[in-house]
C-alpha cells in the first residue's frame, strides 16, 4: 500500500515508476561506475613530476612525496635536536646572567670588606690609640721614652 502511494507521487510529478527489468539495469550500471570509480582511484600517491618548482612547494606537493615519507624521521631527529639546543641555550644564558649577578655581589662584598678593613686599620693605629687615651685621661699607658731591649737567650 506504501509503495503504490509512492509510485502515484512519482506519477503526478512526472517521473514513471521504474519497472522490475530497468531496476536490474539500473544496479548493473551503478555497478559498473562503481568498478570504474575504483580503479581510478588508488591509495598510492601518484609519482611527483621531475620538475620542481614553486607551484609543487607552495602546494605542498612536495611534503607528500615517498621521500619526505621515507625521511620524516630524519626530521623528527632535526626537531628534537633543534629543541634541545634552543633549551640548552637558554639555560646557559640563564647562567651567565645568574654568573654576572653573583660577580657584582662578590664585587660589592669586596669592596665592603675592603673598607671596614681600613676603618678598623686606621682605629687601631698607634697614634690614634694614645689620642683615645688622652682623651679618657688613662695615665696608666703612655709612650716609651727608650727603645725596646733585645734580649737574647742561648740555645
């Protein structure tokens, strides 16, 4: 019953129904296209041209080549490496910059010693001792008035 309504439809718009003899020739020929259809179509890559030019770069005719196919290990090696260098580069200019910031400390640390140093030479000098004692009125230490003596002892 379904089928008779679809065949009145197709009637009224004009197409005829198809009979049992043209739907067998109508298989065969989408068989047939089908069996041409898939012998011009083929999961191999067709054979580059020999000619290289810039259409086929810029296409990207050449990335799907069996060279490239045959090589992208080789590139995957250039990759990594590639990497590895630009983080080791990095690194090492972390270091120098690291490096430099530490030799300015060590500078300033230098530099800080350097002068407490001469603070506590010139403190401790003689003459400005005795001037802190004259000062402190401490009598009991004053500057000799003879040479120191020599004394020697026999071995």
């Amino acid at each position: 019953m379904a089928d008779e309504k679809i065949q009145e439809e197709l009637i009224q718009e004009g197409e005829a129904p198809v009979k049992a003899d043209e739907k067998g020739q109508g298989e065969s020929d989408l068989k047939e296209t089908l069996k041409k259809i898939k012998e011009t179509v083929s999961e191999e890559d067709p054979k580059p041209s020999s000619q290289l030019n810039l259409r086929t770069i810029l296409g990207g005719d050449l990335l799907t080549s069996e060279m490239v196919r045959s090589q992208i290990w080789l590139f995957v090696l250039i990759v990594a490496f590639s990497t590895v260098y630009v983080a080791f580069r990095y690194q090492c200019q972390q270091d120098m910059l690291t490096i430099d910031k530490m030799e300015q400390q060590l500078k300033d640390a230098k530099f800080r010693a350097l002068s407490s140093s001469s603070r506590l030479t010139e403190k401790c000098r003689e003459s400005h001792v005795l001037e802190i004692l004259k000062q402190n009125n401490d009598s009991l230490l004053h500057q000799a008035d003879q040479p120191p003596y020599i004394i020697e002892v026999p071995e």
